[in-house]
C-alpha cells in the first residue's frame, strides 16, 4: 500500500515537473515573442519620429522657397512696371524725335 502511494506521488510528480517545464517553456515563448513585438514597434517608433522630423524640415523649406517666390514675382512685378514707364518714355521721346525730324 506504502508502495503504491510512493510510486502514485512519484508519477505526480513527475508529471507536475513535466507540467512546470511545459510552462516555463511556454512562458518562455511567450516572453520572445513580446520582446520581439516590442523591438519592432520600437522601430516603427524611430522610423515615424524620423519621418515626422523630415516632414517638418521640409515643410520648411518649402515656406522658404514660397517666400523667395513670392518675393521674385514682387520684384518681377516692379521691374514689369519699371520697364513700362520706360518704354512710354521712349516712345515719348521717339514721338518728340520724330516731330522735330519732320518740322
């Protein structure tokens, strides 16, 4: 009887610590594959930070060059003007030429 209960606990035992070795095994696993995921959302993490830090860099550049545009029209503008008093000063004064050319 002593022997049967020895030899029950024995084969509990053993399954117990096939059980614990099972789980540890498990939560093993499961430790790696969090780890894993994490490594990876750490990355993605960088990658948009990164992206986000370009993005604003470049939305920069890019209110600077629409400022030089702007400022490059304005002064096209005037130069537009500029040169539309001058040609109605030559004509002005091709207009006198040729008066006192015909007189």
């Amino acid at each position: 009887m002593k022997s049967r209960i020895v030899i029950i606990l024995a084969i509990l035992s053993v399954l117990f610590f096939f059980g614990t070795i099972s789980s540890y095994s498990s939560a093993m696993r499961q430790k790696a594959g969090r780890d894993k995921e994490m490594a990876a959302r750490l990355q993605l993490e960088e990658k948009m930070n990164k992206f986000s830090q370009e993005r604003s860099a470049l939305e920069e550049r890019v209110k600077a060059k629409e400022k030089e545009a702007e400022e490059a029209k304005a002064a096209l503008e005037e130069s537009k003007r500029f040169l539309a008093q001058e040609q109605l000063a030559n004509q002005g004064l091709r207009d006198e030429l040729q008066k006192v050319t015909k007189k």
